[in-house]
C-alpha cells in the first residue's frame, strides 16, 4: 500500500519517453499509487520548454517525480530514492557487489544507449545539421544496436542472470532494460538479434508493474 494519497505522489512524464517508463514500472513494483501528470514532449513546441515545466526542471526533460518533501529529477536517482524510502519489492540485490553489478546494467542503458537517441539529440542533427531523415534513423539504429549487442554479450554469460537480468526478481538494470527495448522496436531495430534481452523483456511483460508501465497503457497515449 501507498503511504501517501495519490494526490500527494506526482510524476510529470510522457507516455513514449523511457526515462519516464523507468519510473513508472519502478512504481508500480512497489505498489506505490501516484498521479500522472501529461507533459507532452512535441506539442506546443515541447511543453518541456514551458516556464511552468522548466521552473520544476531547468534540464527541460521528464520525468519529474514529487511527494511531499522530495522532487527529484533523473530516472536513477529516483529509481535509487524509492527503492530506499520504500524497501518493499527491493529494486537492487541484497550484496554490495550484486548491486554495483545491477547498476552497472542499468547505466549502461542509461548513460549509453538513450542519450545518444534523446529527443533533443534528434531534433539537433534533423534541424540544425541539415541530416536527412534516412541518417537520423541510421544513428539511432547505430547506437541502439551498438549498446544492446554488448548487453547480449554481458548477460547471455552471466552466471548471475535468472528471468531478469539479475536473478528472478526485477531490478533497475529490467526497468531500464524494458524501455530501451520499446524504443528499439519503435526504431525498427530487430529484437531477434538479442535472444537473451528478448526472454527477459518477455518476462518481465508478464507481470502486470511492467504491463500497466507501458506506453500503450498511458493516458496521454497517442
Ligand atoms: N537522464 C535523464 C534523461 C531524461 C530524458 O532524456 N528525458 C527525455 C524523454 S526520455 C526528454 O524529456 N526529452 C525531451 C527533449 O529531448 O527535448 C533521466 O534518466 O531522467
């Protein structure tokens, strides 16, 4: 159960963005209610851009997550915040190695992959390089597939994979993991070349915290 109302628990987010996603699977894991607060990331010119949006995050992205006494931006310092505030449905292994080995999946989503194919990233090579649509497409495809082959390497190993991508309960590195996969598909990108990224998305889709977290599922869906 929640410890507060859902109007005191807010996330400022986008359906389709992953970062957002993280969060929201996060939250439903921990059974955690909370309000689901649109900002839509083209309309408007970005509604990220908005005074009202950037007086809450200067950074301009989502997700931006409130209750009271704490808002947070950053999907891992959130992830990392209510895995501690709300240690029911642990998102992190019980081991101070087993948890470095965790995060260290989870940045390598985080920090390698989705930056390179962020929105902003995206609307600076079409607009102000002048790259063509076919170009844009071929980096986005280049650095997802570029960071989930060394994923596939590192888990298909892994004696410390079990469903997920650590052991038999979800963690960070499957919230991260899940969005990432989404966004590759959106892209066009082939899961069947990642056997063993492709079971632990399919496990993780079984349970209804990353079923009712996906984008199809949001209010502000298209
Ligand atoms: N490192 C940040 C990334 C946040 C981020 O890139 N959010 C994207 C959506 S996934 C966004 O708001 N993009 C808006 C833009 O690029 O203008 C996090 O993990 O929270």
């Amino acid at each position: 159960m929640s410890a507060s109302s859902t109007e005191e628990r807010v996330l400022h987010n986008y359906f389709r963005s992953s970062a957002s996603y993280r969060v929201r699977i996060a939250l439903n894991l921990k059974g955690l209610d909370y309000r689901y607060v649109p900002v839509h990331l083209n309309r408007n010119g970005g509604e990220q851009f908005s005074a009202e949006f950037k007086a809450l995050n200067p950074h301009a992205l989502v997700p931006v997550f409130a209750e009271p006494g704490v808002q947070l931006t950053q999907s891992l310092a959130i992830l990392e915040y209510l895995d501690e505030k709300y240690p029911q449905a642990p998102l992190l292994p019980a081991s101070v190695e087993d948890r470095a080995y965790v995060r260290q999946l989870a940045l390598a989503v985080a920090c390698e992959i989705h930056p390179l194919n962020n929105l902003r990233v995206l609307k600076y090579l079409s607009g102000t390089l002048g790259v063509s649509d076919a170009a844009k497409n071929d980096w986005v495809q280049h650095w997802i597939r570029l960071g989930l082959a060394a994923l596939e390497a590192e888990l298909a190993r892994s004696p410390r994979r079990g469903v997920f991508c650590f052991g038999d309960t979800p963690t960070i590195a499957d919230c991260c993991l899940v969005p990432q996969l989404f966004n590759a598909q959106r892209f066009n990108v082939d899961l069947g070349d990642y056997p063993t990224l492709a079971a632990i998305d399919r496990a993780c889709q079984a349970l209804p915290a990353f079923a009712q977290a996906h984008p199809a599922r949001q209010p502000d869906s298209e």
